[in-house]
C-alpha cells in the first residue's frame, strides 16, 4: 500500500529527526549567548555580590564596611530611631524620595513614547538609503557633554533666558514665567536625555515592519486609526517594550540632570544612594538602599519576561 | 498606479511633525551651546561679542587632548565589544526553543541596567582593587574598557532583540534547505536583516559610555582622564566658552565622520 | 673608619640617588581645576620629571579609591578632616614635610593644626573660608550675619543657593543656632533642625555651582568660598563676601604622600617644591585661595593679594576648621539632611 510510507510511524520519525536537528542547532546558538553571560557574569554578577554582602555589613566610621553582621541598613530603610526621642518610629523619608523617582520615570516614559514611537515611524518609512542617516541624526546631539548640553537648556529656560527674553520682546508675557528649578524643568532634562533610547529600539523594530499587511488592512477598508492601533503598534511590541525599559530603568537611578535643572531641592533615588557612599559614610545603607530598589525592578522585569517569552518560540 | 498608493499606506498623519518637533528639541541646545563656544565674554551665561579664541585654547589644551584621547579609545572599544556580544546574545536568546535558564539570562544581560551607578561604580572598584591585589592583575585602560563594556551590553542588545523578536524566518530556512553552511546563512540573509537593529545598538551604546561619569571617575587609574571626568570636575569653577568649544569641536569631529561614512556609502551604492 | 665608611657609602648613594630621584613620573591626584599647569611644567623642567594629573570632585571620591588599595596614584590632596580620616586608618606616609628645606616657609599658623600636628605628613596646598556672597545691588541690608541664609530678609526669600554639602550646611544652622559643631545633644541637634526647616522654604537651590548662580542672577545670596567669591566680584563688583559674625567656617587643603607610592621620592620633592613662596603663588594665582606659605603674597597680583576674600576685616571670627565629626553624629546630620530634602 502507498500509505505504508505515511504511516504514522514514519511521520513520527521525520519529525523526530527534523526535531533533533533543530535542537542541535537551537543549542547551538544558545552558545552564542555565552560572551555576554560571562562578561556580565565575572564584571557585573560579582560585584553585585560584593554589594549584597556590604548590605549586611556595619558601616565603618568614615566609609566602608566593618565585618559584623546586622540587618539595621534594611530595617533603617522604613524605620528610623527618631532622632530626638530615641524610639524606632515609621519613616517615610526614603519612601518619598522613591515615589518621586519613580513618578518623574513613569511620566519620561509616557511622553518619550508619545514623542518616540512617531518619530521612530517617520523613520523607518524613509528610502532605505536614508535610514540610517536618520539613526545618526538623532545621536549626534550626544557627541557633546551632558553637563554642557544641560547648561545649554538651562540657557533656554531661565527667567533672564531665551524663552523667557523672546516673549518678553515680543510682549506675549509682562513677567517671566519661571520654569528653570521646577519639576517642569527636571522633566525636560529627562525627557532630553532618554528620547534617543526610546526612538532607537523602536526604530529597530518597526523598520521590518510587513507592509503588505497594512495593505491587506487597508483592503480590508481599515481606517488609518484601526491600521495604526490594530496592526503597527501590535507588531511593534518588542521595540515598544524595549524602549520602556531602555527609558524607565535608567530614568528610575537618574540623578546629575534633575540635580542640575531641578536645584537640588529634592532628592532623587541616585542621589540618596550616591549620598550614603559620600558625606553620609554609610555604605552598608547604600547597598541596602540600591538593592531594594533593583528588586522592585527585577519584580517587574520578571512579569514582562514572562509575557513576551510565549513568543520567542517562533524559532 | 502603485507608487503613489505605497507612499499613502505608510503614511499616519501628524506623525511628520512630531518627529521635526523632536529633531528640534534635540538640536536646539546643542545650537545654542555651539553658538556659545563663539562668545567673547567668558561666562557661558552672558553673551558679549564673537571671537574664535576658545578654539585656539581648546586646541592647545593638552588637558583636553588626552582626555578626548582617551574616551575615544574607551567609548570605541567599548561599543564594539558590547555590540557583538550583544548581537550574538540576541540571537542565541531568540533564535532557539525556550530553555531552562532563559529568564535568568534575560535578568543578567540586563543586570547593569538595574544597578544604580554609584553601586556599579563601587562595587567595580572594589573587585579591581581585589584582582590587582590578589594577582597583581591590572589591565590598564582595559579596566575601563571592560567597565564600559558590561554597562553598555543592555543597551546594545535591547534594540537588536526588538528586530530579533517575530522576524521572519523563511529566509534563514529557505538558506538551510539549500545546504548554506550556518555561517554563510549568518552573514548573507541574518546579520543584512539585522543591520538596523545592531546600528541602534551600537549607538546607545556609544553615547553611553562617551558620557558616563560615575563609573569611570571610580574605576579610572594615572592619566585615565575622559572627558566627561575632565568637564565635571571643573563644575566648581565658572564654566568658560572654552568648555563649549571642546563640545562643538566634538560634534563637528562626529559631523564629518557621518557625512563622509555617508559618502562612501553612497559612491559605494553608485 | 666606621663614620667615615659610611659618609663614603651616603655620599655614594647620595650620587646614585639624585639623578635617580630626579628621573621618572608622578602620578598626582587632586580637585577638578585646581593646579596651575604652569606649577606643573615646572616641576616637570626642575626635576625632569613626567607628572600625570587626573581630577576627583570631592574628599569621598578620593577616599573611596585611595582606601580600595592599588590606585596607583603618589599624591592626593585631601581637606583637613579628610587627612584626620587618612592617618587614622594609616593611609599616608610620613614624609616630615616640616624638617624639608621649604619646611621653614610654613605658616606658623598652619604648622600645629589639629589634622597633623607638626606637619609630618602633609604640606600647605591652600586655605580658605566658606560663608556666602550677596549681590549688594539688589540688596542693602546688613550682611556679616548667618540670619542672611537662616532667617532671610522678605526679599532674599526664595533667592538663596546653599552648597550641596551636609557639612557645610550643618555647621553654619549650628553657628545660627549657637551650639557646638559636631555636638550629640539631642536638644541642640533638635534646635539646628529647626532652623534648617525654617529656612528651607527660602532657599532655591542646593548646588557647588555657585558663581554661575550668582553672577547669571538666579540668586542674589549663594553661600561661597571665599576664591569662588573673589571671581564672582570679577564678573558683578557689587558682589560682597560675607563675613558673618556668628562664625566663620575654615577649610584647608593639604599636599598628601599616599603610603606605598611607587614614586616615593618625587612625591617627597613635589611636597617641598610646593611649599617655595613663589611656586605656592603660582597655586593660588591659578585657584584663587590663600596658600599658608610665609612670603607668597610677593608674588601675587597686589589686588587679588589685598582682596578683602582673602584679608578678613578687622573685628571679624577667626575661621573654624572642623574636626570630621564622630560617627553617631554623622548619622544624624545624615538623617536630618535627607529630611530636609525629602
């Protein structure tokens, strides 16, 4: 019979050999993942241990750790002995500072997105030949110093500065309207420096887009709204993500731009931490400091790796 | 007619603006700064007239020289390092079934992204000093490099592994079937389709490290200075011009290597 | 025979030793713009020698290094308090600067200080007092009072910067608040805390940037050193520096061997070579601080060398140089600081 060569048995084995194929070669490039690991791993895992180990040390007088064992920099996180009265009370100092990080990390996202993703779009939808001058473009302004270029905006927005002067003259304003110190200032320089990370990954993700498929969508009589939530955002997903970790880790631990455009008036996370291993001479506090901080992330990065790892298995 | 129609399907509408909007607040500081490295007074907050005399001192900067030597060296490396190990990482981390593990090396690709400066800065430091202190162990410039080198990693490999992710696979396939060793099936249909993500990459890469200050102020030994060492550490100082001309000669110095890449690139396509 | 062999062997190692000592690097570490090249080059001819100079940003920064071991650097440059910290923990090598040929040009003011007494490890480098600078075309009150930054005038209100520097600021509430610095009483901790919640609300900024505050009209008071307040009254002479009558925070910078310094030797001949009248004027020429070495002010631009900066007024506190204050107290200050800033 003819349908002996399909029989089940044999289709079985096919598989069976196609599958050991492409698991030998899956395991292959699952080797290609190994310089990075071991770069990350020896320069980046170990002193990462030295940390959690100094979290559970006792600080030193001036600096540094002294070996002895105690929880106070975790238990200080949340609890401090008041300083007047001597008994262990609730205080939400570093709290504050958190959610404030966190606030100024989760609007830098938002708006880089807003900006971001039709910036990255209006990219990927140039003649190749021009594309890559565009991903040039965006980074250029970065070949200058970040302390130079936030001098540069600070120019801009000060009460006797650009904005300030060219309303002034132009008698839109009587009175300058004071932006340089505030909030609205900390979040132009963070909106300034993380836009490139958002624009980037997206760039990259949407560049491949199939644009046979928002034809098929506009056959389908979709109005470009529909196209662009329904299909174009859909599929760039992964750069989506991407450009939100890119933006809102790095925003989160952000600190010499909200010190300078902001005053200094509050602090940030950064601040905080870098705090306990300068004049606060409390490193076991920094460590424990850094270490929360870094589980709330892990926390979240875990349920995205968890979501999006359905999808890897394309291959 | 099908070109008109393809230009159209593309097309979302105010999508142009925003992006000019967002060209325009990228440049518009880095303009002013330039302008600045022309002002004759010497505050950078108050204009009094033109003069080219910070270049002559920039160029004469010895200071300066090295520093600029230095983060080229550094921030060079450093991006072509992190991106080859991040574009390898990508693929070996998207191109394969799910194995055991694969979460966990998701979390220390991107370990260095989570770790607050400061910590990374101390905690290198410490294991440097450890290494060289143990087995006399000291690579120079290569410590930097190597700090550098593990910070810019996250950054490099999320653009790629956003290309990687749902790419299309029939071409790689199609290579297979046609008995195209894995490496020529690499170079001829992956790493071309990979191209835009890994100029990304590479990229944040670069402006990363070329701008890190916290790290490299800890882990830099005798005459490691990089320029962001060298701009900061004058903060308590008035900045002059001369500090805006050393940025606008960057920026030039980058304005011309892309313009004659794009050059070559172009003759190149003729 | 034996003292006369061994004036031969001295004399011969003597002749080894000079060019030797003469020849190779020095690997210096000190603030960001604070050596004159020219100090540099000079030393380079005088002793043919190739000096590297990288820059840090504050005492914890240069701590955290030195203490990390292999730093590879021959000189630092630490604060008073900071030199205090070194030698406790057996950081610096004892190098006698005081008995060195340019021993003698020390100010004797400057010799028994209470981070190294007698001068055996460190030489003068440059002091100087840190109060505040007011921009008297926008304000004509009095100024030599603390009540400038703690308890503002209606106009001053909100038009103040502050340094980013607990220290600093701790010990200028607690001249306000007349206590001791560094002091564990609870009642007088509690008092300084209050005058720094009263005066929060008036300041706008807390930033090291301060003749740019100043001078670009962000602020009409910033608190200053008194080098940075010299170069702001180069930009606006109506800049005055404070000499407030509470007290006066003092402040110096020491030339430091590091112990285990590969070039011990050059570093040796660069502490004594800074501590020459001409070669210390050419320092404060280029940072704009008073030095500590008897006979420099010859050397120096007769206005900056009578500038009232640097020659406080008769009648005005003598400037205080702090101990660091012990560990239970930094931990408050610490507590205190970040509330403040929350």
């Amino acid at each position: 019979m003819t349908t002996a060569t399909l029989s089940p048995a044999t289709l079985s084995k096919a598989a069976f050999f196609e599958a050991q194929a492409v698991k030998a070669g899956a395991r292959r490039n699952r080797l290609l993942s190994l310089p990075a690991l071991i770069i990350i791993g020896i320069f980046g895992v170990l002193p990462l241990l030295i940390i959690c180990v100094y979290s559970f040390l006792v600080a030193a007088p001036y600096g540094g750790v002294q070996w002895q064992f105690s929880t106070d920099a975790y238990l200080n996180f949340l609890f401090q002995r008041d300083i007047f009265d001597d008994t262990l009370q609730f205080t939400p100092d570093f709290l504050i500072i958190y959610l404030r990080s966190f606030l100024f990390a989760v609007v830098t996202t938002v708006i880089c997105l807003l900006l971001g993703f039709p910036t990255a779009y209006f990219m990927a939808t140039r003649p190749p030949a021009q594309r890559n001058w565009w991903v040039l473009l965006i980074t250029i302004p970065f070949w200058s110093n970040l302390l130079v270029r936030t001098l540069a905006i600070m120019f801009i927005i000060r009460d006797e500065g650009l904005i300030n002067n060219a309303l002034l003259a132009l008698g839109v304003i009587d009175k300058p309207i004071t932006m340089l110190y505030t909030n609205f200032a900390i979040q132009l320089g963070l909106l300034y420096a993380f836009l490139p990370f958002m624009v980037l990954p997206l760039y990259s993700s949407l560049e491949k887009l199939d644009f046979r498929l928002i034809e098929a969508a506009y056959d389908l009589y979709a109005t470009r709204r529909q196209v662009l939530w329904r299909v174009i955002i859909p599929l760039s997903k992964p750069g989506i993500i991407a450009g939100c970790l890119l933006v809102f880790i790095p925003a989160l631990g952000a600190y010499v731009t909200p010190l300078i455009l902001g005053g200094g008036v509050h602090l940030m996370i950064g601040d905080l931490i870098a705090q306990q291993f300068g004049s606060g001479r409390n490193w076991p506090l920094g460590c424990a400091q850094a270490l929360i901080l870094m589980a709330a992330v892990l926390v979240a990065l875990f349920f995205y790796v968890r979501n999006t790892s359905g999808k890897v298995q394309h291959g | 007619m099908a070109e008109p129609r393809a230009i159209d399907i593309k097309d979302q509408p105010g999508f142009r603006s925003i992006a000019i909007i967002c060209l325009l607040v990228l440049y518009v500081p880095v303009l002013i700064l330039m302008i600045f490295s022309l002002n004759s007074g010497s505050l950078v907050t108050h204009w009094e007239g033109v003069t080219l005399g910070w270049y002559g001192s920039a160029l004469l900067n010895e200071e300066f020289h090295n520093a600029a030597r230095n983060t080229l060296i550094i921030s060079v490396s450093a991006t072509i390092i992190s991106t080859i190990c991040a574009t390898l990482a990508a693929i070996g981390m998207t191109r394969v079934k799910p194995w055991r593990g694969l979460a966990a090396a998701f979390m220390v690709i991107n370990l260095p992204l989570m770790v607050p400066e400061i910590i990374t800065a101390v905690a290198t430091l410490s294991f440097f000093a450890l290494i060289a202190g143990t087995f006399g162990l000291n690579f120079g410039i290569g410590n930097l490099i190597l700090a550098h080198t593990v910070f810019c990693i996250p950054f490099a490999y999320m653009p790629i592994r956003a290309r990687l992710e749902d790419m299309d696979l029939t071409l790689e396939y199609a290579a297979a079937d046609l008995y195209a060793t894995p490496w020529n099936a690499f170079k001829r249909i992956t790493l071309p389709l990979l191209v835009p993500g890994i100029m990304s990459g590479a990229a944040l890469a670069f402006i990363v490290s070329f701008d890190d200050f916290t790290i490299t102020q800890l882990v830099a030994g005798p005459g490691q200075t990089t320029l962001p060492l060298y701009i900061w550490n004058q903060i308590r100082r008035p900045m002059t011009p001369e500090i805006n001309a050393i940025s606008t000669i960057l920026l030039l110095v980058s304005i011309l290597f892309v313009s004659v890449s794009f050059l070559i690139a172009r003759r190149r396509a003729k | 025979m034996s003292g006369k062999l061994m004036a031969a062997v001295s004399a011969a190692v003597l002749l080894w030793a000079v060019p030797a000592l003469a020849d190779g690097e020095l690997h210096i570490y000190n603030w960001g713009d604070y050596t004159n090249p020219k100090l540099i080059e000079k030393f380079e001819k005088q002793y043919n020698v190739k000096v590297t100079l990288d820059d840090y940003d504050s005492n914890e920064t240069m701590l955290s290094k030195v203490r990390a071991g292999n730093s590879g650097y021959d000189i630092v440059v630490p604060s008073d308090y900071t030199v205090k910290i070194m030698l406790e923990e057996g950081l610096l090598e004892k190098t006698e600067p005081n008995a060195m040929p340019n021993g003698k040009n020390i100010d004797p003011r400057f010799v028994d200080i209470y981070w190294d007494k007698g001068r055996h490890y460190t030489a003068p480098w440059q002091f100087g007092t840190t109060t505040f600078s007011v921009n008297t075309d926008k304000f004509k009150g009095d100024i030599d009072t603390l009540a400038i930054l703690f308890d503002p005038p209606n106009e001053l209100k909100g038009q103040i910067n502050v340094l980013d520097d607990v220290n600093t600021v701790m010990h200028a509430a607690e001249r306000y608040a007349g206590v001791p610095r560094c002091g564990a009483d609870k009642a007088s901790l509690k008092k300084v805390n209050d005058t720094l919640m009263a005066a929060k609300p008036s300041w706008k900024t807390f930033s090291y940037d301060t003749i740019t505050k100043i001078t670009s009209g962000d602020v009409i008071v910033t608190e200053q050193w008194n080098g940075a307040a010299y170069r702001s009254r180069q930009k606006i002479p109506a800049i005055k520096y404070a000499y407030p009558k509470e007290g006066i925070e003092g402040w110096m910078d020491n030339v430091a061997v590091l112990k285990g310094a590969k070039n011990l030797e050059n570093a040796k001949l660069f502490q004594d070579f800074v501590m020459a009248p001409e070669n210390a004027a050419l320092i404060s020429e280029f940072a704009g601080y008073d030095n500590g070495i008897a006979g420099s002010h010859k050397f120096l631009p007769p206005e900056f060398a009578n500038s009232p900066e640097i020659n406080p007024p008769a009648g005005a506190p003598a400037a205080e140089f702090v101990p660091p204050c012990p560990p239970e107290v930094v931990e408050i200050y610490n507590k205190i600081w970040t509330n403040l800033r929350k």
